[in-house]
C-alpha cells in the first residue's frame, strides 16, 4: 500500500532549524550544518544537476528514500512566496527556478489559492487550501499507487504526525548542538503515533534513523 | 592520560527528563523510558546485585562505560537530599542505601558543607562547596590516573562541557518524545567544545554515539 513518509536532519539537542531564522539565513544561525551530509551526496547533486559527489551508506540511505516517490506534499514556506496572498502581478514561481528537482505532482499547503504551476520537466505545483487531509488525498490520487512524500517544512511533517498520517520516518541525526530554534515536532508531543525503531544506519557525520507503523 | 567522561540518554527531541518533574517521579513524565534500555542489562543489574539480565551490544556498550573509571563526580540533586542545607539531626545517606553501587570515591558538588560518608563497600561521599573545578581535581587526584565519571544531573555535566572540561562523552539516543523537561546542554549552548564524534553503535531500542575530543 502507498505510504506517506518523511525524513529530516535533527541536531543532538533536538532542532531542526537554529536560533535567528531570518530570509537571509531561513535555517537559522547553525542550521545549514543539518544539511552538509547531504549537499555532498552524489544523489543529492544528480537531483539538483551537478556532477561528481560521494557514493556510500549516506548516498544509498538518500537513494532509498527518493525511491518509489510519486507525488510531493510541502508548505508554503518550503515553496517559497512569503505569507501573505500571491502576488500575481509578478507572478513568483517559489524558490525551485525553472526547473524543479521533483518531476512529479507537489502539492503546496496555503491559506491563497493559486493556479496549478506546470513545467516541462514533469513538475507541477498545486495549491490547496483546505487542509492538510485534502493534500493528501490528492496526493495520494496522484501518486498512483507510489507513496507520497512529506517535503518540509517541520511545522507541516509535525501536522501529519500528529494526524497519525505517518506511515515512515527517516530521522538524520546530526552530531551538533544548536542552542535552540525550531524544535522537531513541537504539536506531536510526546507521542510516536505508532512508529517505531526499525533500522540504525552510522553514516559519515550523521546517522539515519528509520521509523516505520508497528505490525 | 585520565579523562573527564559523562553519558546521558536523550530523546529524540533533545530531552535529558520529561516535564512535570517531582519528588515522586524526579525523571518527569516519560522521562524513566529513557533509561528502559539500561535497567534491563546484566551489567547493570550486576552493580546493583541484581542477577540475569540481558548481554550483546548494548551489554557491551555499558561494560565499557563502567571501565577504567576511578572516581565519580555529581550533583547534590544525583547524590539526593533536596537543596537546602543538610538536616543532621536525621542525618540523610541519599538515594543510594548501604552499599552505594560506586565503590570508588564520589564527589558531590553542593552549596552546604558536610562531613564526608564512608561506606565499607569501598564507596565514599565528599561534598565540595567550590565549585566544579575544585571538584574535578579532587576526583582526578581520588581517580589515580583512571578516569573520571560525571554520575549526572545533566546540569552539571552541562556545566563541565561548558567548562572545556569533558574528555569522552557518550550520548545514547531512545527513540521516543517527551514533548518538554529538561534540555540537553541547555548552558553549552551551540558548542561542543571540541568533541567529535567517533563511533555509532546501534542497540536494542536505543543508538549509541560516542564523542571524543579532536587529535
């Protein structure tokens, strides 16, 4: 059965984003440091267009979680656009240029509707504005039978979870300190909503944890 | 050379104990889940005269947390007896009954000077009143060349790590949120103070990652 998953890179105190989150600096002061593991990743630069990148447990972890993807859920801080209604005069086309990395149907969750964005390469973007549950359905539809990944931001993955919607979770625990910021799943609370431990991978700087619904 | 060492469990979003912490449940809500790893082990049920008891990684991962450790250094709140001065008139031995688990000298850093407790199995109780310097010499010294274990709260090992002082560090990661408590390294702020991390083991319900100070 498709699944809704979703992974993100937490530091050792428990952030997902630092201190001081500006438009400059939107992960906050530190916060880039959750992402180097990534950005070096030779899947990670394939996705993006660029050549070259390390192979290994890091880039095969990343490769099975851009597996089996057919449809993307995101926020709207994640698209990019501010918060406030769109402004079509100029009509902005988010923070993924003209030619975003997804090549499959993503759907922005916002308070303003906007038309459907299409580009060549396979990519839409749609925005819906009633509710975390009607993007998914309409993800879900859209995927077609392949699952549905939860993009970011945190505040988004966090609905989901504590909606129980979580079918899995890759958790990339980073070994640095932030001080504070934004704190991973701040709504969920104390509660897993049924995910559990499944698999430990040790990486280079970083070790992924994977969470699945218990059987 | 001897080494300052300290390990402490964690969750996932960064919590050393769980909210609403009191005399009756000191760990805070969910906060004893974070130990369920540990109080099922042989070596740990060995040091306090238990028998059975589980053996494998995690078994291992303790053994080698108890090696080698010459003296312990913790807080009053660890070594028990409230905050105020001492009551001797019903003179109060801590949480630790007769024959405390230690059986090497510990040093308990507290504002209210006490005369030291001497235990037959080899364990003794001395109470600094200067600091956490002074205490750390002191156990050095006691240690005779082994190292030296920061027994908790998180507090003060927050405040060793702060102080540049903590050698070896091992933080084992659970797998569950507690939604609130108290911080890890909530004073060392953003700062590792210069530990890396050099090792990952994964465990039964838990992940291990061991922190050394950089060559």
């Amino acid at each position: 059965m498709a699944k809704l998953r979703f992974n993100i890179s937490v530091s050792l105190d428990g952030y997902v984003a630092g201190p001081d989150q500006t438009l400059e600096e939107p992960l906050g002061r530190g916060g880039e440091d959750l992402h180097e593991w990534v950005v070096k990743l030779r899947t990670w630069r394939e996705a993006h267009g660029m050549e070259g990148g390390s192979d290994g447990r890091d880039n095969e972890a990343m490769r099975d979680m851009l597996h089996n993807v057919g449809a993307t859920i995101m926020g709207r801080g994640m698209f990019g656009g501010g918060s406030g209604p769109w402004n079509m005069d100029e009509p902005w086309r988010g923070w993924w240029g003209t030619s975003p990395p997804f090549k499959h149907s993503v759907f922005v969750i916002t308070h303003h509707p906007r038309e459907k964005l299409t580009f060549d390469n396979g990519t839409s973007f749609t925005f819906v504005t009633d509710g975390i549950r009607s993007a998914y359905d309409q993800a879900m539809e859209a995927a077609g039978g392949r699952d549905v990944m939860i993009g970011g931001g945190a505040d988004v993955a966090d609905q989901y979870l504590a909606a129980g919607l979580v079918d899995e979770m890759d958790l990339h625990v980073v070994p640095i300190l932030l001080g504070g910021g934004s704190r991973l799943f701040a709504d969920a609370g104390a509660d897993m909503h049924g995910l559990e431990l499944v698999r430990t991978t040790p990486g280079d700087g970083v070790v992924h944890l994977k969470f699945a619904r218990g059987v």
